[in-house]
C-alpha cells in the first residue's frame, strides 16, 4: 500500500516541500532502487533457504519501515532516504512469494494463480488511494499512516495464512546465485522474457507513479477547480483504475494459460504502448475522458505482469527459479526506478517550453512508451525460443 500511497500524496508534498518535478520523480526512484536490492536477495535467499521464511521475516520489516516512512518525512532527503529504506524491506515479500505460488499451483492454472497475487496487490494499491481521497481534508501525513497501517495489518494475514505451510527447498538447488545467473546467458527464452519484464516495468512503474499528479494537474486546470477537488480527482481516477487493473493481471494470466504466454504478452505491450502515446494529450479533456483512457491504460499495462513471471519459471530449471527472478527483478526495477525520474526531467523541461500544457504532458509519457517500443521484439526472442527452453528443463 506504501507504494501507491506517495503517488496519492505527491502533488500534496510537492507544494508543501517545495519540490521540483524531478526531485518528486526521484523520491519515487528511491524507493524502486531500494526495492530492487531486496528482490535480488530475496530470490537468492528463497532458493537456498526456502519462499516461506523468507515471505514471513519480510512482511514484518515492510510494515515497520513504511511507519517509519509515513511518520518521519519531512522534505525531500528525509523522505529519499525513508521511502528507499521502504522499498528495501518489501522486495522479500514480492519475488519470494511468486515462487511460493509457482511451486504449490498447478502447472494449468500457474498463470491464473499468479494473476490473482498480482490482482491483490492492485487492490492493496488503490485501498492506500482510497484511505488518502477519504482523508485529503487530514492531511497527506494522516493519508500515508493509513496505508502504513495497511501494511501493518497485510503482515498479520500473510503471518495467519503461511503458518501452516511447510517449508520447500528444491532438489539440486545452486550452491551459487551467481552460477544461476551466468548459466541464463546459454538461456535465449529467458533472456527474452527478463528483457521484456525490464521494459515493461519502465512503461508501468513510470506510470503508477505519475497517474495522480496528472490527474490532479489537469482537474487543477479546469476553470474554478478547487485544489482539494482537484487533488481528490487525481487520487480517486488513479485508485479506481488499480481496481481495474486488478482484473487485467486476473485475465491476463487467465488467457495466458489458454492462448499461450507470448501471445498475451504481445497484445498487452501494443495497447499499452499506444496508450502511453495518446495519454498526455488529453490534459486538457473532460475529467471523464482521462478517467476511461486511464482505465484501459492500466488494464493494458498489469495484464502481462504475472504472464512475465509464469512464463521465466516455465523456460528455467526448478533450482534456478529464484536467481532468475533475481536477475529479472534486478533489471526490472532498475528501469522502473529510473523512470519516475526520468519522466519528471522530460516534464520540466517540457514546461519550460510551452508551461503546464498538453504537449509538456505528452513529452512526459511519451518518454515511457520506449518500453513498449522496446519489449515487442524482445517478446519475439522468447516466442522464438520457449518451447526449447522448457522441454529442456523437463528433461534436466
């Protein structure tokens, strides 16, 4: 819920921090950088010492950082530091449980299972955007101790429906992480897929972390909007739009079982490629076109997020499942850290041509289109070479 929640407040904290778009965007990136450390640890430490364990110690240090976050910033190093120590402590609670999932769902339903955890994760987001348009009259600190109390109540559930479970290490696991890594080279299916995942989180994460301030922006733009009508518009489209996409990662790993993984893949970068294109220009449209525009971007954009994680567990041999996700994750986040930065550069700039307007907004999220421009023909790569890769890890 802390992840979406700075998003929610971040036109909030801009004014009250005196933040410039970038410096904004990079509070953002703290916190993929630190959740980018965790996840390859993490990955490494369930192959060798089990997904369980290290789900349950995780959970425990995400909630007790994200109190931590929402108590204690106060301006832009404060929260740099916090918001990355954040992102630190809750990667463990992110590449460890998709391996949970691939090793307890059924080969035909893996897909389906890993969309409804990434489908819960949506729903967590747009309940911390929700708790902060409830609260914007309170303040963005009361918005953030709420999500940061969220936190502290999904690691109770994770604490209650993991205790029963008994611990699972593969046969044959990796003495080294970096064995793992280095035999992927020799890997084209799955050098693919880690290829594709790392431009798709540059076009989502970029996204998530720059869907309210738009919204806002362009509400805020509206003749006689009120700041709070405005900011609350923001938080409302972007929360409602996480709702949405919570049934696109249930569908799409849905369809992927049926139709095949690169398949949805492919579908689900187009759209949102062109998604990416077209947003920025509707600045100056009725909130109710940016709001269906939103929707369907974020529908396009999680689909193929648990097809990326199904699919890198299907082309790997079962003991080298978590330093995969390590590598995809290290790269992935690395992007998607980057992004949030980069675009707040490209919106700077664009303002300081043509001021707060359609075409500096349309510069921004163009910039996040490269994903998709990017991610097509890595698709291909995987497409061309998954059937290989699996049958061979049947066989190993």
């Amino acid at each position: 819920m802390m992840f979406s929640a700075y998003s929610g407040v971040l036109p909030a904290v801009s004014l009250a921090w005196g933040l410039s778009a970038s410096e904004a965007g990079a509070i953002q990136s703290a916190w993929h950088l630190g959740f980018l450390v965790s996840l390859f640890a993490a990955g490494i430490l369930a192959d060798r010492h089990g997904a369980r364990p290290t789900v349950l110690r995780s959970s425990q240090l995400a909630a007790a950082s994200a109190l931590l976050f929402a108590a204690l910033a106060d301006g832009f190093w404060s929260a740099f530091l916090l918001y990355g120590l954040a992102g630190l402590c809750t990667g463990g609670t992110y590449t460890p449980a998709l391996k949970l999932i691939f090793e307890e769902a059924d080969p035909d339903q893996r897909g389906r299972a890993m969309g409804g955890y990434l489908a819960a994760g949506s729903v967590g987001y747009a309940l911390a955007l929700g708790s902060i348009a409830l609260l914007v009259a309170a303040g963005w600190r009361a918005g953030l101790l709420c999500a940061a109390c969220g936190a502290l109540i999904g690691s109770v559930f994770v604490h209650r429906a993991l205790a029963g479970m008994d611990d699972r290490r593969p046969a044959g696991a990796c003495p080294s992480p970096l064995r793992g890594m280095t035999d992927l080279r020799r890997n084209p299916a799955a050098l693919g897929c880690i290829g594709a995942y790392t431009a798709h989180c540059w076009e989502l994460l970029g996204m998530w972390a720059w869907l309210p301030a738009f919204v806002t922006a362009a509400a805020a733009a509206a003749a006689g909007a009120d700041p709070i009508v405005a900011g609350a518009s923001g938080i409302a489209v972007a929360g409602l739009s996480h709702l949405v996409s919570a049934a696109g990662s249930v569908a799409g790993g849905g369809l992927s079982d049926r139709y095949g993984r690169a398949a949805v893949m492919m579908a689900a970068t187009a759209a949102s490629l062109a998604s990416s294109l077209a947003f920025g220009w509707l600045f100056a449209a009725p909130l109710w076109a940016i709001a269906a525009l939103a929707l369907l971007y974020n529908l396009a954009a999680i689909a193929d997020s648990p097809v990326y994680s199904t699919a890198l567990a299907e082309v790997v041999p079962p003991q080298a499942i978590g330093a995969a996700y390590s590598l995809r994750s290290l790269t992935g986040f690395a992007a998607g850290a980057l992004a949030p930065w980069v675009f707040g550069l490209a919106l700077d700039a664009g303002r300081g041509w043509w001021g707060d307007s359609a075409s500096a907004w349309a510069l921004a999220w163009s910039v996040l289109a490269a994903g998709g421009l990017v991610g097509m023909p890595l698709i291909a790569i995987y497409r061309r070479h998954a059937r290989l890769s699996a049958e061979s890890c049947v066989r190993n």
